[in-house]
C-alpha cells in the first residue's frame, strides 16, 4: 500500500510476490531461526518485500523513465497502472 501512495507502478504479479515473500519471511524468521525475540519479525517480512519490488523494478526499469507519474488522471482514466502517451 505504500507504493500505491507514492503513485509507484506494481503490476498484480509483483504485488502478489511480495505478499508470499513478506510472509513467508516473516514465518521463518520466527518458526525457523526464533529470531523474534531480538528483532520483530514484520520488519524483516516488510524488508524481504522491498527487496521483491526493487528486483523487479531494476528489471523493468527504462531509461527516461519518471520516477513518478506525471498526471495522476491518466491512471484513472486508463484503469491501468501503466500512464497513458
């Protein structure tokens, strides 16, 4: 949801590998390592999806690209995450 606010582009895929990383994180890192106790485990889970979105970004990423969209109409007007030419 952060990334929806900062207007950021996230396909459903993405979303969707971020949400199993951050949990599956989040489960290992208490079941598997009993870590919780010195770090709680949501800021590892949260870390793990960042690191998800940022690959993905590094692999979709264009040159010229903004970093944010320059009219947010042109996402509600297209329905789509993409912005319109």
């Amino acid at each position: 949801m952060v990334l929806r606010v900062f207007k950021r582009p996230l396909s459903p895929r993405v979303a969707i590998a971020m949400m199993i990383t951050g949990i599956a994180t989040a489960l290992l890192w208490r079941m598997g390592l009993h870590w919780s106790q010195d770090v709680y485990e949501v800021l590892p889970g949260m870390m793990a999806s960042v690191v998800v979105y940022l690959l993905s970004y590094g692999f979709h990423y264009r040159p010229g690209q903004p970093l944010f969209w320059s009219d947010p109409s042109s996402i509600e007007k297209s329905g789509t995450n993409k912005p319109s030419p």
